[in-house]
C-alpha cells in the first residue's frame, strides 16, 4: 500500500528550507523564447514575469538488457509547462512524460506492456545570482576590441538558481510500484555565457528525497549558436545514480528558431552500459505567449547604481584645475602633452 509524503530524514528539512530562501534577483525576460529544450538540462534563468511557455516533444527508444534477456521498445510524449510568476526571477513549472513500453523476454517468449507517467513533476524555480548585473561585468572596454571578445576567466562565473518541488505518483504505476504519492526534489541550475555563441548549463539535482529509492542525478550541457543565429547544437552528458537504476547517457541535437515564440528541435542520444542499453530520439517544439509587460519605476526611486552606471561619486560635477581630459589619466595626459611638444618643434 502507497504511503502519502513522507520524510525520513530531519536534515532533509534544513536542505529544503535553505533552497527555498528568498534571496535578491533580477529580471531575465527576453524579446527571444528561451526554451530548456532540446536537451533536459534546466536554464538558470526564469521566464520573466507574465510569460506562459509550452515545450512538447514526441520520443521513440529502444532498450536490450542482455543479463535479462529482456527487450523493449517505448514510445511517449513530454510536456513542460513553465510560467512567469509574481517576480521577474521567479517561474513556476510543470514536467510530465507519458511512456507505452512493449516487453518482450526473449528467453520465456512472453509479452508485456506498461503504460503509465514515468515523469510527473511539479515546482518552483528560483534565480539566486545573475553575473551580469555587476557593472563590472558588462562594463566595456572602450580602447580594445580584443579584450571585449577574448575569453576571460570572469565569463565562466555563472548564473545560479535554486528549484525545489517534487514527484508525484497516481494510482497503480507500474513504473515506480514503491514509491510514496508524493516525495521532494531539489536542484541547483548554474549557467554560464563562456562566450556569446557557447553556453554551459549545469544541474545538480536530488529526486524522491525521503524515499526507499532516492537518485542523485547530473546534468551538463553545452550549446552554440551557429553564425545564423536561429540555428543552434547542443550536446548534453546526463549522469543518474539511484538503488534502482545507473547510468550515464549522451545526447545531441539541433534547434531551429522560426519566430521569436516558436522553436522546433530534434535530438539523438545512447546510454554506456548494456544493462540495460538505450538508443534514443525525440522530436519537439517550444511555443510562447508573451504577456510580459515592463515595471516602470520613477527616476526618484530608483538606487544609485541600479541601472548599471554605479553610484555617482563625490565632486563629479566639479569642475576641474588641470587640462586632463575625460577618461584619461594625468600620467597618460603629461605623456600626451610633451609627445605633441616634441612634434611642435620639428
């Protein structure tokens, strides 16, 4: 007989209730859809308040487990429903994965089908920590075009949020036949600009918390736009770890963006071990209804600094004794001056 939620651990408590502090964010609304897909990796970012997105994908895979004996084919849909809520860094969303899968154990010549959710999830995800507000950040470089578009160190300081929500388990599922109804998730979304075509995503993540089986899992995803930019690849290692299954997989794929709301992706991807092995692929789209509407803030109560131009300092208005000029040190002036010095008397 199912159990309903259920915490076996107290320390889960503490974990839960720190991803689930408010800390400061800021505001990641794009003119352009940014979808999760073609991979399963999660963004850092949210939507932006107000905007409502569905990412629908149709996947088709096989499986062989040799030790058994068993083969299998599967064929099932995903959904994701992801909406903008209350806060421009706050977005609610939902995960389901409807699966038919047809088993045949080759040995015994017996036939079998289970169809149920073998994803259904609820949650909130939250950014924490967005690089590119520090002024410093995206101060550019007004004397060097090369150090505006060299790689530095500082481009792989990424993005940081937090999701907390958790799995849910209808009726009988022949899936998870011993899983509570409902057991917590957490995870931790990191995304990182390395450079303005190629973008790293991490997920660290911790399902069915409290459960007989909890599963530690790993995201890392790598994707670049080609030169046009509605063309884009990604490739994707996903690590799962769990007392009921293992395993490493890698996926790639392409997207295709064909308005600034709708995205269209087809992906492939194998597992690394033989118990069982998976070949797989999935076909999906991504669709957009921008509601998004811009807060306006009056100039008098807005903070120094909040528009990306710093506090203003002391005396700045105040009118200078030397000759120097904006933007250009004493030391480099005098130079400047007796260089034209020099010019003047040939």
């Amino acid at each position: 007989m199912k159990a309903y939620f259920q915490i076996r651990n107290p320390k889960i408590h503490i974990v839960l209730f720190l991803l689930m502090l408010p800390l400061i964010g800021f505001s990641q609304y794009t003119d352009v859809i940014n979808s999760n897909r073609p991979g399963l990796s999660v963004s850092a970012y949210a939507l932006g308040k107000g905007v409502i997105q569905m990412e629908m994908g149709m996947t088709y895979e096989q499986r062989e487990h040799v030790d058994l004996s068993r083969e299998s084919t599967l064929l099932g849909g995903d959904l994701s429903l992801r909406y903008g809520l209350l806060l421009e860094t706050l977005e609610i969303n939902y995960e389901g994965s409807y699966v038919s899968q047809d088993i045949t154990y080759t040995g015994l010549g017996i036939n079998e089908t289970r169809t149920d959710f073998s994803r259904n999830r609820l949650g909130l995800k939250y950014l924490i920590y967005d690089p590119f507000k520090n002024p410093d950040r995206t101060k550019p470089n007004l004397y060097s075009w090369r150090a505006n578009n060299k790689f530095q160190l500082k481009d792989l300081v990424p993005a940081i949020s937090v999701y907390a929500g958790a799995s849910f388990v209808l009726g009988d599922n022949p899936f998870y036949p011993e899983d509570p109804i409902v057991s917590p998730r957490a995870m931790i979304a990191t995304q990182s600009s390395v450079t303005s075509r190629l973008v790293l995503i991490t997920n660290i993540i911790y399902d069915k918390i409290g459960t007989d089986f909890p599963e530690m899992e790993y995201l890392v995803s790598l994707s670049h736009a080609l030169k046009n930019p509605k063309w884009s690849v990604f490739l994707e290692n996903q690590g799962i770890k769990s007392d009921r299954y293992a395993d490493i997989l890698l996926r790639g794929g392409i997207a295709h963006l064909f308005g600034k709301n709708f995205q269209a992706d087809i992906n492939f991807g194998s597992s690394f071990k033989s118990t069982p092995s998976r070949i797989f692929g999935t076909l999906g789209f991504s669709y957009r209804v921008d509601l998004h509407q811009d807060t306006i803030k009056a100039i008098d109560d807005q903070k120094a600094g909040q528009n990306g131009g710093g506090p203003i300092r002391k005396n700045a208005m105040k009118k200078k004794d030397d000759d120097t000029l904006p933007g250009i040190s004493k030391k480099k002036m005098r130079k400047l001056q007796k260089k034209a010095k020099r010019n003047k008397q040939f």
